[in-house]
C-alpha cells in the first residue's frame, strides 16, 4: 500500500469546523532510512515521538463536532509539520537529552526530500479542506507531557495556546473558567505562537477563528480518557464559537 502523510477521517462533515492533530502518528515512513530512526521502541513511544492520545481525542472531537479530521502520519522526529520550512527545529538532531542517530548526519538535501514526502503534503491537505468549508474554525489538538526531564511537574490538564488572534481562545478560557475543578493554562506549558507553524500559516494568516489545545497526556493515553475529555471540551468549544 502507498504511503501517505496524512489521514483525512469524515471529510465530507457538514460542520464548519477542522480538527488537526499535527504530532498524531510515531510513524516512520519506510523511504526514511527503512524505517527505523535508530531509536529503540520505548523512545519512539514517548512523547518524543508524537503526541500521546492527541489523534484519539481529535477522532473523538470530529465525531462529536461533526467536523473533519486530518491527522499527520509521520513522526515529527521524521520532520515536525508544525514548523515553518525555515524553522531551524523542523528537524531535531536531539530532543529531551535523547539523540536521534538518523537525524545526526541529515543534510540539507534530506530536509527537503522529508519536506517533500511528508511535511509539505500534510499541509497542502490542511489548504484543501479548509477551501471546502466557508471560512471555517481550526482547532488544533496537542498533547504535553506531565514532566520533562529535570524539570518539576506540570500541574496544568489543559492549556490553550493562541498567537496575535486571540478571539476564539479567549472566549474558550472565559467557559474553561467556569469549572474550577478544571486546572487550565493559558499560553503554557508553551507559548502559542511561531512562526509559520500550523495556525500561522493556516489560520492566522488567513483571517480564521482558531485556537490550540493542550491536554496532559496522562489524562488521554487511553480511549477511554480520550472520549471522556472530547466530550468535557466539545459544549465550552461550542459556547466559545458562538460567542466568537
């Protein structure tokens, strides 16, 4: 079966509404070094990897929302699609203190050719679909990890993460808000805004409503936990939008 770095779930939803999960998949693409980016399973199941339960809940989300969904299906250690094409961190030659042996050596030649069959692909899908729709609302679902090594715990479950546009997400911590048995970040554990990643380029610098969440990933590591918390987050997502 062809390759592809993508997975477009439900595209024909009638809700003007997408959900991207950029860090979806910890998958290697087999014309990338065989497959294998010389790190044993238990790394490339970390965090480091991809987004852990972040495709779950964006499935979950698109089910509830009746929306579309595209996921990413590579690693972003392969190449991260939510950075610009002149990011220098698009590919990481070590993350979280651990090496990534195929990335050491990568040329400039091997970002384009990974540019080529994956990162640049995945974002011209993102331009389709969002054509299809009338000006629509861009969520994009992430994960973080608990604790990175070294540093102390994060105590956040949720945060959302917004750029220079930040009219859907203030109204999405305004509903968060209202439940304070909820802890929510706004703009942490990161900040929302780099640019030319996913909601600059798709969102911000069309004119979009969007916004980015962050759930802890302890919280939706199982599919359980992916649908208890698409559905805690689709009414205050829906409330946000109308108030947009």
């Amino acid at each position: 079966m062809k390759y592809s770095p993508f997975v477009t779930i439900g595209a024909n939803r009638p809700a003007n509404i997408l959900i991207l999960c950029d860090h979806a998949a910890n998958t290697v693409p087999a014309d990338i070094n065989g497959g294998d980016l010389g790190l044993p399973p238990e790394d490339m199941n970390r965090h480091i990897a991809y987004d852990i339960g972040a495709a779950g809940l964006s499935e979950h989300l698109g089910l509830l929302l009746d929306a579309p969904v595209i996921c990413s299906n590579f690693s972003r250690l392969v190449i991260d699609p939510n950075r610009g094409e002149d990011d220098p961190t698009l590919l990481m030659r070590l993350y979280d203190g651990t090496l990534i042996p195929a990335n050491r050596h990568a040329d400039a030649a091997e970002l384009e050719r990974r540019m080529t069959l994956c990162h640049r692909p995945y974002h011209a899908e993102i331009a389709r679909l969002i054509k299809t729709k009338d000006r629509p609302v861009l969520i994009s679902v992430h994960s973080f990890t608990p604790q990175l090594r070294g540093r102390p715990p994060r105590p956040w479950q949720i945060g959302v993460l917004s750029n220079d546009d930040r009219r859907l997400s203030e109204h999405l911590l305004a509903e968060l808000a209202r439940d304070t048995g909820v802890t929510t970040g706004d703009n942490v554990p990161y900040t929302g805004y780099l640019t030319g990643d996913t909601m600059d380029q798709h969102a911000l610098q069309n004119g979009l409503l969007h916004t980015l969440l962050e759930l802890r990933q302890d919280l939706i590591a199982t599919p359980d936990g992916q649908e208890k918390w698409a559905r805690y987050l689709v009414p205050h997502l829906q409330a946000a939008i109308s108030r947009s």
